[in-house]
C-alpha cells in the first residue's frame, strides 16, 4: 500500500524506527530463552533422562546426527539421546555462540563437550539449531552438530 500524506509517512518511519529498536530486545530475549532450554538440556543429560530430552524438541522435530539418518518426531528423538546417554554419556556442555532470531524462529550457533559419568571428557565439536516457538515457548525444530576430534586412525 502506497502512503501518500507525510502524516502516514511520518507514523510508517516512526513504526519502521520502532521495529529497528525493539530488534535487539527480541533477539536478547530468544538468546536468553534458547540458553535456558540449553541449561534444560544438559540437566536432563545429567540425569540421564532421554524422554525429557525429547520435550525440549518441537513436534515436527528432526535430529540430523553423523552417520545416521534423520531422527524425526519425539518419540524417535527420546529413543536417541536414551541411546546416547546408555552408551555411556553422563553430561555435556553447550556454549551459545550467536542467535538470531527472525519471528517465531531462531538459529543458534554454538560449541558443545561430552563427558562420561566419571567427568572424562569424550568428545568436542560445534553445533547449528534451528529454534521454533512452539507453544509459547523456544523448543529445537532443526539438530545438526559435528564433532571437532579426528577420526581414529586404524
């Protein structure tokens, strides 16, 4: 719609200058938001708690892991990290990067550290999350991380 009259210019610069402002704000709030649903995640880590995991995922979720095919749906995301927790993972880490949000989405980058039950470190690497709101709240919608440790040598 075309504005015609410096008045409804005036409130469209005025509205555009208040967007422009309120930007950071969002994006401080998904930030602070995404780091608490990552403080959630290693907490249910520790405690070794797959299912709990899961819920921190939209429904529509998908992990993209290494060397596996697409985890989709919460039930099949619960069943993987149980699995990675039961082959021996006792915790880990998550260190935001950057966010940025655009709406009702955000991505996050960022590094993580894996450590065994005994506090061991076993692996290190990077990560990107594609946040969704769902419900009110910021969950994962998109996984993907890759390690930063070389492969063994055979």
């Amino acid at each position: 719609m075309k504005k015609t009259t410096l008045t409804s210019r005036g409130y469209a610069l005025g509205a555009g200058l208040a967007l422009f402002v309120a930007a950071p704000v969002v994006a401080q709030d998904a930030r602070a938001a995404i780091e608490a649903g990552n403080r959630a995640f290693e907490a249910a880590m520790r405690k070794g708690d797959g299912a709990a995991v899961a819920a921190l995922y939209t429904a529509q979720a998908q992990l993209l892991p290494f060397g596996s095919d697409v985890v989709s749906g919460t039930p099949a995301i619960a069943k993987f990290w149980q699995g990675v927790i039961d082959s021996g993972i006792g915790g880990g880490s998550l260190k935001t990067l950057e966010v940025e949000s655009h709406g009702g989405t955000a991505h996050e980058v960022g590094s993580y550290a894996l450590q065994d039950k005994a506090g061991k470190a076993l692996d290190h690497g990077k990560y990107v999350v594609i946040w969704k709101q769902e419900g009110g709240r910021w969950k994962l919608h998109r996984d993907i991380w890759t390690s930063s440790v070389p492969p063994a040598k055979p």
